[in-house]
C-alpha cells in the first residue's frame, strides 16, 4: 500500500537516492555476471518498485548487493540466462 499525503513526500528524497545508486549496480552485477545490462535495468526498476511497495519497515532498505555478482555469474555459467530467470522466480515466491 503506498502511503499518502506527508508521508508520501517525506519518502521522495529518500527513494530517488536509492534509485540513483541501485540501477547503476544492477547494471554492473549484470555486466560483471555476463548478462546484457538492460536485464539489470530491468531487474533493478521491477525490484524497487515491488520492494518499495511491500516494505515492511521505515528502516529497511532493500537493493542490490555487490555480492550478487558472484551468485549471478555462478548461476548464468551453469544454467545460462534462463536458469537464471526461473531461480529468481522461485526465489521471489
């Protein structure tokens, strides 16, 4: 549920600074994973508006990690791209 009037614009600030530092991330854990980085592009903006939707806490901050790179190269290595879009579904469900 997305929250109204003050509480909305007080989380504005906030949320344009988590976006200017995630999707630039995401687009180097594709590249470092071997992945074309329009799916980090992608990933990064469907995440954040899932998460931000759903958040659980006014604390929380939910974002890509540079560890992911290892876990995402890993897995396309092994499983090629494919694999990797069915782990993630699995995942987020």
């Amino acid at each position: 549920m997305l929250p109204g009037g003050e509480g909305w614009r007080r989380n504005l600030v906030p949320a344009i600074v988590v976006v200017l530092i995630s999707i630039p991330l995401s687009m180097g854990i594709a590249i470092a994973s071997g992945v074309p980085p329009v799916l980090g592009l992608v990933t990064a903006i469907v995440g954040g508006l899932i998460i931000g939707a759903i958040a659980g806490s006014p604390l929380q901050i939910s974002g890509p990690s540079a560890g992911l790179a290892v876990m995402v190269l890993e897995i396309v290595s092994g499983r090629g791209i494919e694999g990797l879009a069915l782990i993630v579904v699995i995942m987020g469900a």
